[in-house]
C-alpha cells in the first residue's frame, strides 16, 4: 500500500474510532428513542457538515440572506443513507441547540421525496422525528398530528434548500413512524456492511 493511502485509511479508522457518529447506536435501548447528533441548528443560515478525516465540523454551504433552517438538522450515528453519509433527520423543537449536541428524539414519519441532480433522479427521503425534551412538539406521534401549514413549509424549505444548490427535490408523500423505523433499520445495515469492508458484501 502507498504512504498516501496508508495515512487516509489511518485518518479513517482514527476518525471512526473518535467520532460519536461511529461509536453510538442509532437507538438508545433503555428508552426505544433516536440518537441524533445536531449539524446545524435551527435558525442558522449555515449548514455544517462533519468531516470524518478532520475529525471536526465545517461550514458546508451559506444560504442567501432570509433563509435559514426552520428545525434542528442532525444525523443518526451508525447509519449511512444511499449517498454515503449518515441519515439525516429534521429535529422539531422550538429552541435551537447546537453543533454536535445529542438529542434524544422520537421519528413519527418520513417525507417520501426524489432529488434530481446533473440529470441524475435518487429517493432522498426526509426523516422528521420530535426531540424527547419539547414541550410544544411532545404529543406528536404521526406525520398526521402536524399542523398542515408547518409541514408545508418544511416541505417549501428542502425544496428551496436543493433549487438554491442547483438541484430539483420534488415530494411524493408522507408516511409514518413505522417508514421512518424501516429507514433506520437499512440505514443501520448499510453501515454494517461497510464496516465489515468488501469481503463481507
């Protein structure tokens, strides 16, 4: 192996070895709720992204002047979505945290949606899940105890979030906590085999 190779896949294993989102469990077994570790926060017009080599986050993307994240926006440690990373999730709860802080939360659905970009068309579903310490948000249990004006205008946002990045997202439905279960569930066995390495898939 090369020195170069040789010092990426050091990076790798160290940054998998020290990062939250490789040591914890998607779910916390004593309680059935999601790990979520925030990325960006709410109100924030940067998104921050972890990098697995540098082992910090970094600003990713700068939206225009007006437009910030309506929601908490975090990843599930031990799961990767098609793309790569981890899943993302859409954290309702009515004050921001902050960049790398865990939050305990509750799925109650998914929005179904496809994304097109250079003319290339994935699925690229949206998980949107309730923390467990909201007092506003805390007796949402599905996709349809949210009032229909707030889930339009988060539907708006990522529609907006991918047009401002040069990409289409159209939304095909909603659905409930037992998607938002099964989507774990794959993300947690893409992850799996990928660290197991080739030989295992």
């Amino acid at each position: 192996m090369k020195r170069g190779a040789k010092e990426s896949a050091a990076k790798s294993t160290l940054s998998r070895e020290s990062s939250p989102l490789f040591e914890l469990p998607p779910w916390d077994s004593s309680t059935g709720l999601l790990h979520v570790v925030v990325d960006t926060p709410k109100g924030s017009r940067i998104k921050f992204k972890y990098d697995q080599d540098k082992r910090v986050y970094e600003a990713s993307y700068l939206f225009p002047a007006g437009t910030f994240f309506p929601f908490d926006f975090g990843s599930i440690p031990s799961t990767l979505a098609d793309d790569g990373d981890p899943l993302d999730v859409l954290v309702l709860m009515e004050e921001p945290s902050f960049t790398g802080c865990l939050v305990s939360v509750r799925p109650i659905g998914v929005l179904a949606a496809k994304q097109t970009q250079e003319g290339k068309t994935n699925r690229n579903d949206r998980l949107i899940g309730v923390a467990e310490v909201s007092r506003t948000y805390r007796e949402l249990r599905t996709m349809k105890d949210v009032p229909a004006r707030l889930l339009t205008e988060i539907e708006r946002f990522f529609v907006f979030y991918n047009e401002d990045r040069d990409r289409k997202f159209k939304v095909l439905g909603r659905f409930g906590p037992d998607r938002a279960a099964r989507l774990v569930s794959a993300g947690e066995r893409r992850f799996r085999r990928k660290a197991r390495g080739p030989a295992a898939v």
